[in-house]
C-alpha cells in the first residue's frame, strides 16, 4: 500500500455527521460534485474552498457520530481527503469509510500532536503516521478491512461475490 | 456420573450474532458473516437502489427481508423529494418487495415494532443510526450505511465484529414527572457521546421491568447517540403480549411469511405466545461485561440536552426561563401515544403562548387514530397545537417545522447537533414531552409542575 501525505485539516471532539454534510441535503444530493460541494458546510465553510487533493482531516474522539448517512464520508472522498486521523470513531461512519476506500484510523497520539495545516504523512506499509511531533504506529487493518480499501470500496470488493440472476 | 457442559457464559450480543451468523458460539472480537433476519431503509432508498445496481443483478437476493418505509421527507417538500420517492415506489414494484410503508404510515423504526416484522432474538440492520431501537423487544438492532444495505440486498450477508457488552442498570420505578428519556439523557450526559462505542448495552433491573413498552422504547433508540452497536431490553410478557396480537392480526390477512417459527397450522394466540418465548435470547448470567452502571430511578430528575451536542446534559432547572420559539413533539424516541398523553396532561385547558409554536407529529397512524380516539388530538388543537403528518417531521432538517436563524426549539427527539433541523444558527434543547409541552405553553422552558399547578 501507498504512502499518503498531505495537509491536516483540524477539529475537535464529537464532530457529528450533521455537521459533515446537512440532512437537509440527504435524500436529494446526486453525484460526486454535489455532494462534495456540502462537505462540513455547517463546521467550516472555508474547507470547500480550499481543500487540496490528499489532505488529511484530523479529530478528536468520536469523529462522524450521528446518523448512518453514507455522504458523510463519501463528501471527504469526493472532495480528495486521503485519510481521517482521530482519536476515535462513530461506528458507522468508520464503516463507511472503509465501505468508500476512505481511511479512518484510531490514533489518539497522532490526532493530539498534529497540528492545523502541517503536512502529515501515513505510511501504510510500516503503520506509521509522521508528522511535526514525530512518528506515531497505529493499528493495522484486518485482513477483510485492508481487503476492501484496497478494492476501492465494498461494492467494489463484493462485486466478485454477488450472482447474477437473471 | 453426567457430565454438565460448561460452554462459557455469553451477552446477548454474542447470543444474537451466533444465531445470525449460524454458529454455535461466537467471542468478543471474532468477526462473523451474518444474515439479518430483516433489512431496512427509508428515503434513502433510490440512492442504495442507485449502489446496488452496480452489482448488474436483476433481483435482489432477499426481497422477503427487505422493509422499506417513505418517512423521512414525507410527504415530498420539493419536486426532487417526489422524484426521489417515485424511484422508491418503482424499486419496490419492480422487485415485489411486500413490506413497503407509504407516506404518512409513520417513522420505520415505529412502523415496523407495530407490524412486529421484527421479532425477539431477530436481527434486523438497517440504514438508519437509530436501528438500535428494535433492542425494546429483544432483537439485535444495528445502524450500517447505504452500501452495505446494497451488499445486503445483493447476498444477504454482512460482517460484524461481536461487540463488547456493557450493563446499565436502573433499580426502583421512575418517580412522577421522570421518563425514559430523562434516564436516557443522564446516561449520556455521565458517560459521554462516545461513553458506549462499539459496545453492546444490556439494560436490566427492576426500573426497566415496570417500564411500560412505550417507555423502553426510548431507551435502544437513545442509546445511538451513545455511539453503541445495539442496545438491549430483556423481553417478558409485556413485550410478548403485544407482538402476538399484532402478528395475530397480521396473520389473519394473510401475511404469515415473516415468522420463521411458524409450524403447520393455523396460529393460535397460544402457540404465537409460546414461538415468541422459543426465539427469545437472554444473556448467561455470568457473561462478562466491560462496565456495569447502576442508578437509582428515584435519584433521577428531568433533563436537558443543551445545544449543539446530546452529552451537554444539564438539570431542567439549570436552563428554566429559555425562550422558546419552537415546541415539537415527535420523532421516533418520543412520538408516541403515551407521549402525546403526557403533553395533554400538561396543555389541556390551556394555550400555546403567543410567540410560540407547537408542532406535533405522530410517531405512525396508528399513533394518530389511537390519539383521535381517546381525544388527545382535539386537545391539542384546542389549545394552538399544529398536528403534522405522521413520520420524521423536521427532526433531520427536510421539512415541516426548520427553525430561523436565531430561533430555539425545545423537541423531543433525539439529536441537537449544530444545524439537525436545517439551520446552523438555531439553538435545539431535547426534552420529555411533557417538558416540551410546558414549555410550548409558557413560552420559556420550565417544569411542568409549574405549568399545571402554577
């Protein structure tokens, strides 16, 4: 696997999914341009103007609590955002953003020392974030999870799965 | 001399994730491929249709799994709303997905308690955070996103990691004035938004067996924004009760294929009582937990979940006097009829204070007939309350009740993050409903008390 590096984008505890795109847009939104065009609209309304691709965002604890709506990661994806570095994670949300390629990694360490707008590296094949404050390891993925980021997704992962019925 | 089997004891979750993955036994950890019993989705519908047609399948694999119900922006604000539902509606056709819920059926976690599609010991996933809330009748209940709904539908199957388990118990009845939700509301205030991540929550103890069914409803729903898997209310005679004379009504139109338990034969009250105590899972009493909380119910008072997060929980009396311009009671958590009852106690015979709206939607239409029958609805409109069609109404910001800038809303459902309800600039306090109710008289936030005997 790759080694990601890029900007970090810096937030707080308990960042929810309302927050990271509005239900108000939930069952209307279509295509990529339109839902990244939401992404944390009601957090940081400077993060669509000037997000670059391969930046990273990074959080406290609990980062995508709230509802199970997938734009809540796939806005990040569709916006470049290569990775999401936090102390922890809502459960679906991680799902999620596994389930869309989107690395979500528990690193508390790492999600403390950053900090905004520093250029931090993940590498993927030692596990380790590097950043101004140094190198913190994190967890590898099981084999499953690893198995679908790297397919680019779980549709993408399973498709090999599924029969046709017709 | 026998010899006494001694598995290790096991939660529920292990219990339910075992019996949905077809194994004997599963540990914490262990991931498991597993085969819901029921798979749901709302509005959000087309959009999974649009993910799984990337699998090229004509037929989905489960269509007798599939729930779908039209709450969340129901009926349709906009013309995009109407296409989004009309794509649900030909989804449905095209694929003879029989459990379909139309506009103004009411909220799915509502809908589908009340046509018992879900059953003790079941596990239903579904693409809702609040999936949580079957664990009121001893199923497994988990929120996954819109792809893995797709998944589902393509194969029937998903992983799940078998969550730690973690016990919160409630010794002693609710004193007058103190709910669920209040209960519910100090959990998360004591332990946090995260206090139950990835963890399964078993509720049990005296306070929770005296509960009525309505009221343990509050407590799975609540505990999403307690970031657990599922949470969990033993099922007793109350809660088989009311599953076996729904699926007795729903068996006597016909619609038998739902019970996996059936045998040969027409159902009898009976039998239904005894399939519903055969499927039940209890956790072993010597099953590990991470955590146990205790509380005492009459140490509990009523709360407030201040903006903009569900764990900013405050004493009522710490924010009585608020303005408010907004009262809404509803919602999965809190739409029912025993919430409707509590809200008629407070306002009837009264008025909405001027300046102030009272907006309340009905959980179902079940919820709605039962409130016309008993005249809670007639109440309320006699008093200034504006009655919405039965769903999700303005929780989720779509439509029917979106605050101004500036504007407070008191509600009873069961988030307040910075722009839920469709404006960033509006402050949301969640409340009981017979808080919201006070407050929607008074014009302030302020304890009921002081409003009926005031």
């Amino acid at each position: 696997m790759p080694t990601l590096t890029g900007r970090a984008w810096k937030y707080g505890h308990n960042v929810n999914t309302d927050v990271l795109f509005p239900g108000k847009y939930t069952y209307t939104a279509r295509g990529r341009e339109e839902i990244a065009r939401h992404a944390l609209e009601d957090l940081d309304p400077r993060f669509v103007q000037e997000v670059q691709p391969g930046d990273v965002i990074v959080a406290g604890r609990n980062f995508g609590c709230g509802s199970s709506r997938e734009q809540a990661a796939t806005c990040l994806v569709y916006n470049g955002v290569s990775a999401v570095i936090a102390e922890s994670f809502g459960r679906i949300f991680y799902r999620n953003a596994i389930n869309n390629g989107l690395l979500a990694i528990p690193c508390p360490p790492a999600a403390q020392a950053i900090q905004p707008g520093e250029t931090v590296t993940v590498d993927l094949e030692h596990h380790l974030i590097r950043c101004a404050a140094g190198e913190f390891p994190f967890p590898p993925l099981s084999d499953t999870l690893r198995g679908i980021v790297e397919a680019g997704g779980l549709v993408a992962y399973i498709r090999g799965k599924v029969r046709s019925n017709e | 001399m026998t010899t006494i089997s001694s598995s290790p004891p096991q939660t529920f979750a292990q219990k339910a994730i075992a019996r949905a993955g077809g194994l004997d036994r599963v540990e914490v950890g262990q991931i498991v491929d597993v085969r819901p019993d029921v798979v749901l989705s709302h509005d959000n519908t087309a959009a999974i249709r649009r993910i799984w047609q990337q699998f090229g399948q004509a037929r989905v694999a489960i269509p007798e799994r599939i729930a779908i119900t039209l709450d969340h922006a129901a009926p349709p604000p906009t013309a995009r709303h109407a296409r989004n539902h009309a794509e649900i509606r030909a989804f449905v056709r095209e694929q003879g997905i029989r459990h379909f819920f139309e506009v103004g059926r009411g909220i799915c976690h509502q809908v589908l308690s009340e046509e018992a599609l879900v059953l003790p010991g079941q596990m239903i996933l579904g693409a809702d955070s609040h999936t949580t809330h079957f664990g009121w009748l001893g199923a497994f209940g988990a929120g996954i996103g819109r792809s893995e709904v797709a998944a589902l539908w393509a194969t029937g199957e998903l992983w799940l990691r078998v969550p730690e388990s973690m016990r919160i118990v409630l010794e002693g009845e609710l004193p007058p004035g103190v709910t669920a939700k209040d209960f519910a509301l100090r959990i998360i205030g004591d332990l946090g938004a995260d206090g139950g991540l990835y963890r399964s929550v078993e509720f049990s103890g005296s306070g929770i067996a005296a509960m009525g069914l309505e009221s343990r409803m509050v407590l799975p729903n609540m505990m999403a924004e307690f970031g657990v898997k599922n949470a969990y209310v033993p099922p007793d005679e109350k809660t088989y009760g009311y599953l076996a004379k729904r699926l007795a009504t729903r068996y006597a139109i016909g619609d038998r294929e739902m019970d996996r338990s059936e045998r040969d034969g027409p159902s009898t009250p009976r039998s239904l009582l005894a399939d519903l105590k055969a499927l039940a899972l209890f956790p072993d009493p010597d099953a590990t937990y991470v955590a146990t909380h205790v509380y005492r119910a009459q140490e509990l008072e009523p709360y407030i979940a201040c903006p903009h997060s569900v764990d900013n929980v405050v004493p009522l009396s710490a924010v009585a006097g608020t303005r408010v311009d907004q009262a809404f009671l509803g919602t999965c958590t809190n739409g029912r009829l025993e919430d409707i009852a509590a809200a008629v106690e407070v306002i009837r015979g009264r008025r909405v204070a001027p300046g102030t709206r009272f907006l309340v939607i009905p959980a179902s239409s079940q919820v709605l007939q039962a409130g016309l029958e008993r005249g809670y609805i007639q109440a309320l409109v006699e008093a200034g309350a504006v009655i919405g069609v039965p769903g999700c109404g303005p929780c989720m910001g779509n439509h029917m009740g979106i605050p101004a800038p500036g504007e407070v809303t008191i509600s009873s459902a069961n988030r307040n993050f910075r722009g839920r309800m469709g404006t960033a600039d509006a402050a949301i306090y969640l409340a009981n409903p017979a808080v919201v109710a006070a407050s929607a008289v008074a014009g302030r936030i302020v304890d009921p008390r002081e409003v009926v005997e005031g």
